[in-house]
C-alpha cells in the first residue's frame, strides 16, 4: 500500500521536500540545520518554526513557551509536531555555515553529468555538474547525520569503537545517496525507483523494449573529506585512529560501484573518494590545495582549514608539509559557555564603539548566543579594551556582557586560546622546517565556512594570524570547488600530487610543546 505523502516548504532555504504523513517535523529539519537545543523535549524554544500556510494545532509546552502574539503570528515547536498536511514553513534558524562554491575555473568539456560532494564532520555540501558546460545543475547542503552520535571526530570514533562503526556507515551512505538522487530529480535526469524499476520488469516480460534504468548520463561522483569520513564511508577500520601514532592503515582512493552503496544509480556510474595525506589530513585538503594552487606556485603560500581538526599546509611547487592540529570545537561554537552554530540568534560579530562593546546578531533578533567569528572578535575587542590580559585572564571580572543574555566566560577565552595556540604553533613549525618564516609566506588561504566569517583583523590581534592582513584570502569552500576540478581530470595527478605533500606529526617534535605554550599567549 503507497505510503500518503505531503509537501513541506522551508522559508528561507526555498526548499521543497515530499516527506510521508506522520513524519515527526524535527527529524526532517534537523537535515536542514535546525538546532534542537534542548534534544526535543518540548522545554526551550530554540525549535521554533513559523506556519505560512497549513495549520498546526497549538501544544501545551508552547502555551507556556510562547507568547500569545506569538502563537497568533503562527509561530510553534518543531519538536512538538509531526506532519499530517501540506506545509509551509519559515524557519526562525537557518544554517548559514555550509558553504557552496561558484567559482569558476578552466576545464576540458566532457559528456554526461557527475556529482562534486564536500563530506564534512558537521556539514555535507554537494553540486550537481553539467560536464559538457561547467554548469551548476544544483546544489544541496546538510548538517551531517552523523552528528546526533557526536559532533567531532574524535567523538564519532570512540562511539565506532564502541560497536557503531556499521551504523555512522549507514547514516552517511543514505545520507549522501539521498542528496545525489535529490540532485538528479531536480534536473532533467531523474533515477528510477527501486518499484518502478520492478513494474518496467514486469511490462518487459509481455512488451520487451529498450528502457533506460536510472540516470545513464550520471558518470562520476567524487566525494571528499577528512580521514576518519574516508574511513567511516568507504568500511575502512577506524581503530588505527583511534592510537598512537594515528596513522590510517589505507588512505588511498577507493572506488565504489553505486550497488555497493545502495544506491539506485547506473552501475557506470563510479563512486570515488579521493586519497588523504596522512594522519588525519584528508582528501578535503588535497582539493583545497589544488582549488589555491598551492602546488603549483612559485611563491611560498599557506592553506589553514580552521574547524575541530585544524589542518594546515606550507609550501609550493618545490615542496609541500602538511599537518593537522587537535584544535578542539571552539571555532565552530562548541565547548563555549553560550556557543552555538552560525545560524539565526548567534552573535557573529563584535566590535569596539565608544570605549564599549558593540555586537551584530545573524537575523537581527534576540541574542541567543555566540558563534566562532563571534568569540574570535570577542575576544579581540576584550584585549583591546584592556579587559583581557595577553595571558588571556580576565581583568578584575569573571565574564564579559555582551548582548542580551549572552556573556563571555574566563574559560570561553581559555577554549579559543587553545584553539588558536594549536593553529599557530602548526603554521609556525611546518614554516620552519621549510626553513623559512612567516614574513616569508605570500599568500595565506582561510579554507571553510569559519575562515569566509571570521574578521581577519581580530584573527591577526589574538595572534591566530601573524602574517600581514594583505596576503590573507577567504578561500570559501576549497575542498567543494577542488572536487569539482576533479571531475574533469584524470586521477594520476591527484593521486602524484597526494604522494608530494608530507605529513609531520607535530607532537613528535621536542620543540612542539614551547612552541605550542608561547601561541597560546595574546599578542600584547
């Protein structure tokens, strides 16, 4: 019997989805990046969605919860709600943080369509390409399913450990498999489904014509992502990541048949993951150094991805060191009193006006809390105000007000200082084992969602940056737009290119820890 469907709009992400009758709202929403702060039970309303067309009928929690203008102008719980109609909705959070690309770039046209993915640990962006053009067909970002088993990676390998390795595998194969069908049924080639392909056996057997399963022009699908989302997608062991020395047993690419994965795609079409660089540098920063050509510059240039993995990579053409840095969730918002992702409430930018604290909210609302370029230009504006020492200790007060009910805290400071002390001290020590200096780098690229955000200028003032503002470029999605030049290209020169960078693991350097100690420091 057909399971009954209706339609669910999403305002402002201009979303359209087909989701079955009694679906609960929260877990159709969590995919497209609505937090549920309080794990959706009903107490906080941090879930709250506004009806523009449709009707949910008002709970209790959201009686005591939210105003009666509020209920009146249509806002509700997600949590509280399950579908039973067509539905409109406008979304009070929106995540803002998952990058697409547009960049363009030379290519040699090629026949058919193939799919460019960017699998990261908290949010997946993938594109849709027509080969012959260059062209976007389109786009889907997400935050990662595998999120709800631990929001880093550290995390999503102890829980694999721990018998869940097959389920992380399962959620981020349908995951993926979801966007790529997604992309093909909004463009003119849409695969078939799994019943329609049995009814088109059936009429075979009494009218035997020719009919096309699935998408026949669908060629490649090129994913990459850090090791340990190579490991989980392709069933490759996760134990070597979780010791000493943290090295993968295989980190080449892998290929994978569509039947493999599960997915209802044509058999031609090849699932590929690209190679990683060694610990936990993965095919992500392989593609962000091709997306900057990094390797093939002239000059000395530098590639920082600033997330919960920090990885960073020096070099050019000559040589190139790459290493990555327990940098810990500050950046993105976690581990941070008030912390929350860049979405609708989050203070994202700080300033200093009139010997005081100014503070810009993504959506113009209340404060609901504060988001990594927030607590970067926090943290700077609290050093120029004198309110926080180089050694990062609060002077004379335990936190620091800044807007509504969101306040910095002395161990806030703490988190970003070990963040950023990471960070600085990798940039630092792979430099110098090319035997130059930071003076020396021409060029440094902020890769992700968080280096497009931050304020380089109080990046530079906490001392995370300490190369001149002029030579630092926001290289907006790298590991997106080098997938997509992947498409087009064989894969010998990647995988040469893979084999040139070098993998230092930092913490086996004598130098590491006083090096480490002195970037933790503010510059004064």
């Amino acid at each position: 019997m057909k399971q009954e469907t209706h339609s669910l709009k999403l305002s402002p992400a201009d979303l359209q989805l087909e989701v079955e009758r009694g679906t609960r709202l929260q877990d159709v929403l969590f995919g497209q990046g609505v937090e549920f702060p309080c794990g959706g039970r009903g107490r906080c309303k941090g879930c709250r969605v506004k009806v523009l067309r449709g009707a949910l009928d008002v709970t209790a929690e959201e009686k005591k919860l939210l105003t009666r203008a509020e209920l009146d102008a249509g806002w509700r719980l997600a949590c509280r709600h399950s579908l039973n109609g067509d539905l409109e909705l406008e979304l009070a959070q929106w995540e803002m943080s998952v990058l697409s690309d547009e960049s363009k770039f030379a290519f040699t046209p090629r026949e058919g369509l193939s799919v460019a993915i960017d699998l990261g640990t908290t949010t997946i962006a993938a594109q849709l390409l027509d080969l012959r053009t260059g062209n976007v067909l389109g786009v889907r970002t997400s935050l990662n399913a595998q999120a709800r088993h631990g929001g880093d990676i550290m995390s999503r390998v102890e829980f694999a450990l721990h018998g869940g390795q097959a389920e992380l595998q399962r959620l981020v194969r349908e995951q993926l498999g979801e966007m790529v069908a997604q992309l093909l049924e909004g463009s003119a080639c849409k695969p078939r489904s799994r019943r329609r392909e049995e009814a088109d056996a059936r009429e075979l057997v009494s009218n035997p014509l020719p009919h096309v399963s699935g998408c026949e022009e669908l060629k490649r699908i090129v994913i990459v992502g850090n090791t340990v989302m190579h490991h989980l997608f392709c069933g490759i062991n996760i134990a070597p990541l979780s010791v000493y020395p943290f090295e993968p047993t295989q980190a080449g690419r892998v290929r994978l048949a569509p039947r493999d994965l599960g997915w209802n795609l044509p058999d031609a079409a090849v699932v590929e993951f690209l190679p990683c660089l060694g610990g936990f540098v993965g095919s992500d920063i392989l593609a962000g150094i091709v997306a900057t050509g990094l390797h093939e510059s002239l000059e000395l240039m530098a590639l920082m991805d600033l997330g919960t993995n920090g990885e960073v990579v020096v070099g050019n053409r000559e040589r190139m060191l790459c290493t990555s840095t327990a940098a810990g969730p500050a950046f993105e918002g976690a581990r941070i009193s008030m912390g929350m992702r860049a979405s609708t409430g989050a203070i994202s930018a700080v300033q200093v006006e009139n010997n005081s604290i100014s503070c810009r909210v993504i959506g113009g609302g209340e404060p609901r809390g504060l988001c990594g370029s927030g607590l970067v230009d926090a943290v700077a504006a609290g050093l120029e105000l004198e309110w926080i020492h180089p050694s990062g200790r609060m002077a004379n007060r335990k936190e620091i007000p800044l807007a509504g009910p969101v306040l910095l805290s002395a161990t806030d400071v703490r988190e970003l200082q070990l963040a950023k002390g990471a960070i600085a001290a990798g940039l630092r020590m792979l430099t110098a084992r090319l035997g130059a200096s930071l003076e020396d780098i021409e060029q440094l690229h902020l890769a992700g969602a968080f280096g497009n955000y931050i304020t380089h200028a109080s990046a530079q003032r906490i001392g995370l940056l300490r190369v001149p503002l002029n030579r630092v470029t926001a290289a907006g999605n790298a590991a997106l737009h080098g997938a997509k030049r992947a498409l087009f290209e064989e894969a010998a020169p990647w995988d040469a290119t893979a084999k040139r960078v070098e993998h230092l693991a930092l913490n086996e350097d004598p130098d590491f820890h006083d090096i480490y100690a002195e970037e933790m420091r503010f510059p004064g």
